[in-house]
C-alpha cells in the first residue's frame, strides 16, 4: 500500500492523539473538530487494516503497530524540517537551532559551560535548554520534542541512539571540613553515621541509594530530600551533612576546593551511565550534528581525566 506523505493530516493528527492520548486534547491543540480527529485517524487504520490505539477508560494507548508508525512518522516529520532549515536557514552554520533536553546535575554546569565554549566558534546557533528527569529527558528525544539527552541511565532505551557514554558511578559529597574528607572512598555503610541530604525517588542517584541499601538492610533517615538537586549541595555547605552525586555534576565546585566528592566503594552505586542522546535513525540537522560531536569530544576527554 501507498503511505501517506509525511505532511499529511492523518498523520499529523495521528502523532498528536499519541502525543496527547486523547482525541479531545489533540483537538483542541489542533484546534480542530474531535470528529475531525477521529475521522482521520479512522481512514488512516482502514488504509493500513490495523488498529492504531487501544481504547481504554482513561485514553488512548498506542498499538505495536501504532508504536511502529509512530517512530517513523516522527522521523520522517523531523527530516522534513530538517530540509527545510538547511535549505533556508543554516548556511556554514551561521544559523540554526539546538534543543537539548538534560537532567538537573548536568544543568547546573556541565551543559550551560558547553554551550557557551560552542556558541564562541558558531554564535549563530541558538539552543533551547530542557531540565527534565531522566527518563522525560530520554522520552523528549524519542518523541522529537528535544535534538539530544544528556542524561542518566540504568538500562538501555528502545529508538534511542546512544551517541556517547561514560561511567555515571555517584560519590558521597562533604564539605572541606566534614570528617570524611579526603577519604580515598568510603562504603554506605560508613555513611550511616552522619547526617545525610538526598533526592527525591525519581532520580536515578536516589533509585540506586534506596535499591542498595535495601539490599545490605542499612536504614537512612533523610534530614533534607528535595526536588532541586542545587539546593542539596548549598545544604551540604551550609549544614555540613552528606550529599551524592556524580563527580561530573561538580565539577566546577570540587576544582574550587568548594566540596569534595568521595568515591562510594559499594558495586551498586557504580551501575549507571551517563549517557549522549539521539533519536535512532535520525538523520540529524548540521547544528545539531556539530554540536553533538563537540560533546562527544569534550565528554571522552572528561574520562580521560
């Protein structure tokens, strides 16, 4: 059978009922007839003789075959941009546009320092940068909401290219004068005694903490959990408790001799990855390529280091 053209209504609405899972939000972000909606979604399943979504109480689910048509409908909608940036807009890389979706510890300095040591070389190029959880950050990237993920990982991710990695093991971090300072590493164990600040659950520093001390039965009682992770490393200079991180998400504060980060000798604590995103099969635009590679570089000299 002949599939429709990447421009087409029916996919375009298609892509917004799975964005939405609903027709009635996707018509109003549409700004559009539900009827409308559900009329092209209809001709797009008859043309295809499958079923797109699942109906269910509370929405609508993609389908293994809604799945399918989703991931290339997204790609194909992206390359269609893509040509039209490049025809228009990007000549040597003096325009153009990055979106990059990242979790908080890489926002706090990582992120922010490499884009602006890239926009000295290419000042025509603007970004647009995300927080996000970690597994929003991946989701944005899949969905073609975000160009790249800098982000946390615990296990590999369907239609996602993993353009970079590198060791994403979480250190205790103290102040200068906290008893565990200097210390070449430490165990959880040893942490116990000292008061101790940590995230909320959906991060993957705090999914791996509760998982490991589960395992070993250590009980931590938390005096300071938040949601903003800059706030975790002012309550450790300012209160002088235990804080985790990965080395990479201090980097800036730890050359200052502001804080230390301490290696937690527990395997557990060792089992994420840092990871540099892209949608799988993308055929990614030229700002976008250039930026992701001089990521790629700066991020293979970080583990040299």
């Amino acid at each position: 059978m002949q599939l429709y053209g990447v421009q087409s209504t029916a996919l375009r609405y298609f892509l917004e009922v799975a964005r939405c899972g609903s027709i009635s939000e996707a018509s109003v972000r549409l700004n559009v007839a539900a009827s409308a909606v559900s009329r092209q979604i209809a001709k797009l399943e008859l043309a295809l003789d499958a079923s797109l979504f699942e109906r269910r109480a509370r929405g609508m689910v993609l389908s293994e075959a809604g799945g399918r048509l989703a991931a290339y409908a997204r790609k194909s909608q992206l390359e269609a941009e893509q040509v039209v940036l490049e025809i228009t807009e990007l000549h040597g890389l003096q325009r153009g546009h990055v979106h990059v979706a990242c979790s908080e510890g890489f926002a706090l300095e990582y992120m922010p320092r490499s884009i602006s040591a890239f926009r000295r070389e290419y000042q025509g190029i603007h970004f647009t940068l995300e927080v996000c959880a970690p597994a929003e950050a991946t989701e944005k990237v899949r969905s073609g909401e975000a160009d790249l993920a800098m982000t946390f990982s615990l296990t590999p991710q369907k239609e996602i290219k993993v353009e970079h990695v590198l060791s994403g093991a979480i250190f205790a971090v103290v102040a200068n004068s906290h008893p565990l300072a200097g210390r070449e590493a430490v165990s959880l164990a040893e942490l116990q005694p000292w008061p101790i600040a940590l995230p909320k659950a959906d991060t993957t520093i705090r999914q791996l903490f509760d998982i490991c001390c589960g395992v070993q039965g250590l009980l931590f009682d938390p005096v300071l959990t938040t949601n903003y992770v800059a706030a975790l490393y002012s309550f450790v200079r300012e209160e002088g408790v235990i804080s985790l991180a990965s080395e990479m998400t201090l980097q800036k504060q730890v050359a200052d001799k502001a804080l230390q980060c301490v290696p937690i000798l527990d395997e557990g604590m060792q089992a994420r990855r840092i990871e540099l995103q892209s949608m799988a099969g993308r055929n990614l635009p030229a700002a976008v390529s250039a930026f992701r590679d001089f990521l790629i570089a700066d991020l293979a000299k970080a583990k040299r280091r």
